[in-house]
C-alpha cells in the first residue's frame, strides 16, 4: 500500500492558492493596528502566549527560533528563520532535516543558552520559542523583537503549531499540515490492519540517557502522541511514567520494558547512557520482544528531539516500516 505524506517541503507550491486567496482578502480589508501601506509589511496581529499578548507583523520576515520545535514548525510552513540556536548534537541543526533547507540559518548559539548579542544582530521581526526554555529570558528578548513563546513544548506540540503559524501568518498552510497528518496516520493504521489489530499491539518507547537514568517513555511526550493517532496499544509499565512522561530505571530493571514492539533511542554516548551495557544483558535478551525480532533502534533526533510535524512525517513512515515486518 502506497502511503500519502504531506511532504512539508512541497508545501509552498500545494498551498499557492490559499496565499493567494489570503492576499485578496487582506487587500479589500485594514488591520486594526497597523499601518496602510502598499505592502502592508508594517501590519500587525495580536497573537495569544503564554506571557500575555504580543502584536507581530503580519508578514513577519526575518525570524528566529531558539528550539527544535519551533525550526521544525517554520521549515514545515515554508519559513527560513534567519537564526536558530543549536541542539548539542554534534551536526548542529538535527539531522532529520534536510540541509539545502538549513542551509544559510545563522547559528545563534546552543538552545538553553542563546547568544543575545547574535540575536540581535539579526535584526529580527519575530522570536519563537518556549517560557519552559527560555521565560527568565524573556524581558531581554521582548527588547531585540516581538517574542512569541508557548508554556511548555513536546507534549503540546499540535497546539504549539498552531501557534507559531498564527505568528508568521500561516495558518491556511498549518490546517493542510494537519490535515496532510491526519491522513497519513490514518493510512498507517490501515496499512498495519486496521485500529483493532494495531490497538492490540503494545509498544514501548525506551531512552538511553547519558547522565541519567533510562527512560520508559509515558504517554504525555511528544513520540506518544504520535503512537496514540495511530491507535498502538502501550503496556501498564507506560502508566507509572512520572507525570506522564517517563519511567525511569536502572539496566537491572530493563525487563520492565518489554512488549509486542519495542523501540529504542540513545542522546549521548552509548556506553555512558548505558546503552551498551544494558542491550548486551541477559535481561534483554529474554525479553519476548527481543526473542521475537521485535526490537528497533531508531534516531534520537528525529523520534525524540524533532518534535514537529515533518519529523512527525518521517516517524509514521517508520512506524509503518518497522511493524509491517
């Protein structure tokens, strides 16, 4: 079965009409705030955030993120930021996203601690980032651009998107995004047999952490968001997850991960996340999803960092590949 994407990167050409048809609307209408001029590049919206209300250009043109989510969400409507901040991987940007389209984007220093003075050199319209990230910055960054921040990231992702297309002015291209997602997962779940057989398949999602302990992933995260439209079943370990979000223990309770399918990611150093040690164990071994072929290593970056919809996009075409086996 042939499955559909909403192939992100032909989002520019598939939603020229919608711009279209926003452009006529906005000539025979004046905003509220802003200015009347031709181009109307000094018109402004309001948009809702977690600090309060913030006016932004309407066409914002010179934006800079300062989280993967939020790169995500503006490659994924078209929107070359002029500034990112970095994630601590060693390419950089993630390595899920394609170059040609990261290519140019000024780096402006690593996620948690963005470079002001860059920031600002780049003369930004627009910052997009999280108060969970970056709140005890946010007096300073409000005083370089417009900053739009979300409360949190990962879990809320969907509504986060929302968000950040309202500020760059894309939301006619952020409803075809989730509609082209909406289709694809229910493609997926076809393909693997439809919502009876794929709830009755239990999956785990498991972490190897350097520095910490590994992480049996919840269900209040942004991988099991994705595993929930597709209808995939999680085993009871899934609801001790503190907060929702992860189980965590030592190599020696690993067996406490086991299920029909497990997939597993590693940040860091595999022997220093106890990856190594842990995969090699007779506790892993025997596990039935083990036993059974059923275990799948897959890309830090892209299942757990990326946290957007082209990454989503990518991840249900593994998701297919992986349990269709």
């Amino acid at each position: 079965m042939t499955l559909r994407s909403f192939r992100p990167r032909a989002l520019a050409a598939v939603s020229l009409t919608a711009v279209a048809a926003l452009t006529l609307a906005a000539c025979g209408s004046s905003d509220d705030s802003g200015s009347d001029s031709a181009s109307g590049s000094d018109a402004t919206r309001t948009v809702k955030t977690a600090m309060g209300e913030v006016k932004v250009k309407k066409v914002p043109q010179r934006v800079v993120v300062l989280d993967t989510a939020e790169l995500d969400s503006a490659l994924t409507l078209g929107v070359k930021p002029v500034g990112a901040t970095h994630a601590d991987v060693t390419s950089g940007f993630l390595n899920y996203l394609p170059k040609d389209q990261v290519a140019g984007i000024e780096d402006v220093g690593r996620m948690m601690t963005p470079n002001l003075e860059a920031i600002a050199g780049l003369q930004p319209d627009l910052i997009l980032t999280s108060k969970i990230r970056h709140g005890d910055k946010y007096a300073e960054l409000s005083k370089i651009a417009p900053t739009v921040m979300t409360e949190n990231t990962g879990y809320p992702w969907k509504e986060n998107f929302r968000v950040h297309a309202e500020a760059l002015g894309k939301e006619a291209e952020a409803k075809m995004v989730a509609d082209g997602y909406a289709d694809h997962v229910a493609d997926v779940t076809k393909a693997l047999g439809g919502k009876e057989k794929v709830a009755a398949t239990e999956v785990t999602m498991v972490r190897f952490v350097e520095g910490a302990d590994i992480r049996i992933y919840g269900r209040k995260n942004y991988i099991a968001t994705i595993l929930a439209d597709v209808g995939l079943g999680r085993p009871a370990i899934t609801d001790k997850a503190k907060d929702g979000f992860s189980y965590d223990v030592s190599p020696e309770k690993i067996d406490l991960a086991d299920a029909d399918v497990v997939f597993h990611s590693t940040y860091g150093d595999p022997k220093k996340a106890k990856e190594t040690e842990t995969t090699g164990s007779g506790l892993w071994k025997n596990m039935d999803a083990v036993k059974n072929g059923k275990v799948f290593a897959v890309d830090d970056q892209l299942w757990i960092q990326g946290i957007g919809y082209t990454a989503a996009d990518k991840i249900l075409g593994e998701l297919h590949t992986s349990l269709a086996k």
